[in-house]
C-alpha cells in the first residue's frame, strides 16, 4: 500500500479517509492487532487501551465495549465497499463496467482489510442480536446493490440470464471472502490473483465467454 493510505487503484481507503477521530483509529488498529494474534474472547479492554496508549476514558468516549469495537472493524470494510460502489456507478457506462471495476478495486485492496475482514468472520458468532442486525442491514444493502447491477446486466443482454442473480452472487461474495482469511501477500501478487479470479467469476456471469482480446480490459 503506497503511503497516505491509497490504494493501487487510485482510490483511497476506508482506513485512511477523513473524518475518523485519529483516537478512534488508534483503537481500531490496536483491537485489530490483538485480536488476530488471541481471539476476541481472549483480549480485554486493558489490552486495547495499553496498546493504543490511551487511557479507559478515551476508549469509553468512542466505544461502548469490544462488541462496539467488533462491529466498527466490519463497518471499516463495508462502508469502503459501499462508497466504492456507488463512485462506480457514477462513471460507469454499463453493468459489465461496474462489475469489472468493483472486482478489480475489491483485489487490489483485498491486502488492506484482509485482517478486519478475518477478524469479522471468526469472531462475529461474539455480535448480540441488536448489533448484529446493524451490520446485516449494511451487508443487505451492498448485496441488493450488486444484485441490482446483475439484473441490469441480464436485461441488456451483457450479463446470461440465471435462474437467481441472488445465489450468484452469495457464491462469488463467498469465494472472496473466503480468500480474504488465507490470502498471502508473499505467495502471489494482487494483481495476479484479482484477474485469476475476476476471469472466473465473470465467466460465470458474461453472455459471451471472454477471450484473449477482452481478459485485459474485462
């Protein structure tokens, strides 16, 4: 990740965008650390705020607890993917072109949240019924959104027709979050395994099959 937390892509990233008290950030990072390295159950506030350096009181201000902090480390993520999605769609000029172009910016920044999103997934079973349908409510959201993108590529003919543009989509959200809790950054490059993966996945969803004149630009 180049310095000032842009992404390869031009685009930057959620981690570093204004607005986030850098307290609050402090916390994030540090909650991040410590739970990849013990789990959720096992790090308490004291260890947060001993790794931050800050004092409870500060902590308190911006969260409520760990269950709080837990759900913020999955906003840091969603709320990236949902903004990046609608600056897309702002310039795109077809389904197929929003498509390509979330794929690409969700590989190239795959390395940046790859923690929070490891995290999210081991550790969500530790969301209470109120705080976990708060972060349904976002995922909902971005899924309805690339649903929606599906659809208006099959009703223009870029995109097969399928039996469920839904469980399409459940399956490549799956793969790429699946790939988010092994991916290495030493075993192959982002760019190699976005467009592995990219060619895959649209190969699946395009009505016409990609050749070699389209991989590079799809």
């Amino acid at each position: 990740m180049p310095d000032g937390g842009v992404a390869r892509s031009g685009i930057p990233t959620q981690k570093h965008r204004a607005g986030m008290h850098p307290t609050k950030r402090s916390i994030l990072d540090a909650a991040v650390g410590l739970f990849g390295k013990k789990g959720y159950a096992a790090t308490g506030v004291q260890a947060i705020v001993d790794e931050a350096g800050i004092t409870k009181g500060a902590f308190y201000h911006h969260f409520t607890g760990k269950e709080d902090l837990l759900k913020d480390i999955h906003d840091d993520f969603i709320d990236y993917y949902i903004d990046l999605l609608d600056s897309i769609q702002a310039s795109a000029r077809s389904p197929r072109e929003v498509f390509t172009r979330y794929l690409e910016v969700f590989f190239l920044t795959l390395d940046e949240f790859r923690a929070e999103m490891t995290i999210f997934y081991q550790e969500r079973r530790f969301l209470s019924g109120a705080t976990f349908a708060d972060v349904r409510r976002k995922r909902d959201l971005l899924e309805r959104n690339l649903v929606a993108v599906i659809e208006d590529g099959i009703a223009v003919g870029q995109f097969r027709p399928l039996a469920s543009p839904e469980l399409m989509l459940f399956g490549m959200v799956g793969l790429s979050v699946h790939i988010a809790t092994w991916y290495r950054p030493n075993e192959v490059p982002l760019e190699a395994l976005g467009q592995m993966v990219r060619e895959v996945l649209l190969h699946g969803l395009l009505a016409e099959p990609l050749n070699a004149s389209t991989r590079g630009s799809a």
